[in-house]
C-alpha cells in the first residue's frame, strides 16, 4: 500500500514540476522572448504535450499567474507554434468519425477553410501583388466573402460545444478561443474595407492578409489537436447528439454535413431536464395562473414566440432561463445556453459592459438600459430590463430585441385593413 501512495505522490509531483515548467515558458514568451528560444527548452524539459495539459496551463495562467485573457488570447497563437507537433492524443474510432457527427462536421469544414486561405486567398494575394488589376482585387474580396462564412463555424462552436465544455469546469481554453475568433472576423472585415478602398495602396493589404491566413490556419490546428480532442472526452453521446440536432439553427461554413449522425442507442433525457424542478402545482394540469389570467402552456409559448421581438430571461445569478424561439431571431440563440452565466456568453472583450450593466440593475442604480447598433439592412434596438418583485428585490433582467427599421419608415397614418 505504501508503494501505490509513494507513485501517486510522485506521479503528483511530477505533473506539478512539468505544469509549471508549461507555465515558466509561457511567462518567457509573455515577458518577449522569441518562439525559436523557448523551443528547444520546450522540447526537452516538457516532451508530449496532452490536450488536458494545455487546458490546465491556461486556467493556471488566469486564475494563478493573474494573467488577463486578453494576454493568453495574444500568446495563444506564438505557443501553438510551439506546440504544433508536440500535442499526441489516441483518438478512439468511435462515432467522431461518422458523417453528421458535430466533430466529422467541424473538420470537414476545416479542410474547407484550409483550401480556401492556403490555396485560393493565398495564390490571389500574390496576384494582386504582381499586378494591382480590378480582377485580382474582386477575386480577393470574393475569396474574403467567402471566409466570411466561418463566423457560422465560430458560433456553432461558442453557442454548442463550449456551454458544455463550462459544465465540466473548462473555462480557460473557451475564453481564449472566443477571443481570437473575434480577431479573426474582424481581421477579414477590415481586409474587405481596405480592398474596396481604392485609394489604399496594395502593400498594405499584404501583411494583414497574411496574419488573417496564419491566424485563421493556427485555429484549425488548435481546434483539432486541442478543442476537439477535450471536448471528445469530457461530452457524452446525448450531448454531442443535441449539438448535432441544434446546429443546423446557426448554419455550416462552406460545406454541410456528409450525412445524418444517428447515435445506435436511443438518447436518454439529458442531465438539465432530469435535474429540472417539479412544476408549480398551478401548472401540473398544463395551465399557468396570473394574477390577470390563465394560460396553457403551449399558449404561452406560442403568444411569446410570435412576437415580433427576441426575448432572453437572465436570473438574479446571472443564468439564462429562457429565450423565445420566434421565425426570424436576430441574434444566435441555441438551447445550450440554458443554465449557462451570461457572461460565458459574450466575448471576453464584451464581458466588462455585461456585468457593469448587471450592476447597475442589482444595486437599483438603473432600471433600463437602451442600445441601438446597424446590422446590414436592419436598425437593431436593444433594451435591458430590471426586473423586480412587489418588494423592489432584483429578480433578473430581461432582454428585449427588436428590428426597428421598418417602424422608423414608417409614415402617416393607417387606419382600415389592408387588403391582399
């Protein structure tokens, strides 16, 4: 017996030695040091590099080493140099690899995204390069247009695979990579606005085209040798199957999925539902009692979702407990966000104005809080509520969004039907 305790203890300790040797070389890179100089230190005082590692170095640099996440998300792509090709997992030939499976699903779209920034905008760059022509600029904002398309892989993998990652206490890796997809849709957004800016000169598109494909080419790597591995072995059957039933709400990037993944076993209900609350003896009988009516259930879901507006309840802790579902949502919304912290729902760049305003409602500094932003062709007016009980206690806020544009075109007056 005191054998198995002297290995566990050694076994501990060695893994303590080599978490902070991760982190002493990160610190290293953070403090300025090259890629080349922590390389061959890297190599021989760490060797194989496993997913969970990586996970636990950047929740340590966080929470530990007091390091902010917007450092770990500008180191995030100099020490995936230094990983690449020290990362070895044994990847089980399970269900990951049946077309229609979320991981089938998200590499088949990597190889996509490979092709298209390290072949197509690649050869067109060099192109435009040679010879400053309308053709060769319209091909690299053709070539952008279509990378644009990866915001839907983004939002399926911040919107479905991370709320899942958070249940099992994975943070670190999520913020991290929300905060670079962010660069790179803006990366590929600014590009565009400088290519159709003719009066910039083209040498200035060269650099920025070039961090976007590295950028966008270190993702595909992090994502399958990190991203993907963890969630494979942290996330059971019935939680990838709800990924794969809630994805095709948010879209594919370039490709759709190679088929329809059916798991052999039926799925059980998942640990949310079975962990639900009994429901309030006014409705076991499908009816809900207000104090100026009763309603169904499916009544109630119906009349919110037929709504012309987006609606999300966040609780007094923080939680999202409900978001409508009507035809046209303006912002991404998927099951998996219930039960999650609003702030692990916003990028990390956002998070600071999430919880100012939670402030300001909890402590009854405010009781609205108005935004209006542009999307396109829509005028996107967002409100915030405090929601309060009879006593004036915070019982959560509520989120209120709404496509303003045609109530602004709006003029005169109507006052008979109108007639088809």
């Amino acid at each position: 017996m005191s054998e198995i305790i002297n290995n566990r203890e050694q076994h501990r300790e060695a893994t303590e030695h080599r978490q902070q040797k991760l982190k002493d070389i990160i610190k290293q890179l953070h403090a300025g040091a090259s890629v080349e100089e922590v390389k061959s230190e890297f190599k021989q005082a760490i060797g194989e590099l496993s997913v969970a590692d990586i996970s636990k170095l950047e929740e340590a640099l966080m929470k530990e080493e007091g390091i902010p996440v917007s450092e770990v998300q500008r180191l995030c792509s100099v020490h995936a140099s230094v990983f690449e090709g020290s990362i070895e997992e044994i990847h089980a030939q399970g269900d990951e690899h049946v077309p229609g499976h979320p991981i089938h699903t998200f590499k088949l779209e990597n190889k996509a995204i490979d092709q298209l920034v390290n072949f197509k905008l690649s050869l067109h760059m060099e192109r435009f390069l040679r010879e400053d022509s309308e053709d060769a600029r319209f091909k690299l904002i053709e070539d952008l247009n279509l990378l644009l398309d990866i915001d839907k892989h983004y939002s399926r993998k911040e919107n479905l695979l991370f709320p899942y990652l958070e249940r099992y206490g994975i943070h670190g890796p999520t913020k991290v990579m929300w905060g670079v997809d962010d660069h790179i849709r803006e990366s590929i957004k600014q590009a565009k606005i400088i290519l159709s800016d003719h009066t910039q000169d083209r040498g200035t598109i060269a650099p920025l085209l070039t961090h976007i494909i590295e950028e966008v080419t270190g993702m595909i790597f992090k994502e399958e040798n990190i991203l993907l591995p963890m969630a494979l072995d942290k996330l059971t059957e019935d939680e990838w199957l709800k990924i794969a039933e809630e994805s095709e709400q948010i879209g594919y990037c370039l490709v759709a999925p190679a088929g329809v993944w059916k798991p052999e076993r039926h799925p059980i209900q998942d640990e949310q539902e079975a962990a639900a609350p009994e429901p309030d003896a006014s409705s076991i009988a499908g009816y809900v009692h207000f104090e100026t009516g009763i309603l169904s259930i499916k009544q109630l879901e119906l009349m919110l979702n037929h709504l012309p507006v987006d609606l999300t309840f966040i609780d007094q802790d923080d939680v999202v407990r409900y978001f409508s579902h009507g035809k046209e949502r303006i912002f991404t919304r998927t099951k998996a966000v219930i039960g999650r912290t609003v702030q692990n729902c916003h990028p990390p760049q956002s998070v600071h104005v999430v919880n100012q305003l939670l402030e300001d409602f909890k402590c009854g500094r405010k009781d609205v809080e108005d935004f209006w932003i542009k999307m396109k062709e829509k005028m996107i007016y967002i409100r915030y509520f405090a929601v309060r009980d009879e006593a004036g206690q915070y019982m959560g806020t509520l989120e209120f969004t709404q496509n303003i544009g045609p109530i602004q075109a709006i003029e005169g007056e109507k006052r008979i039907l109108s007639v088809d």
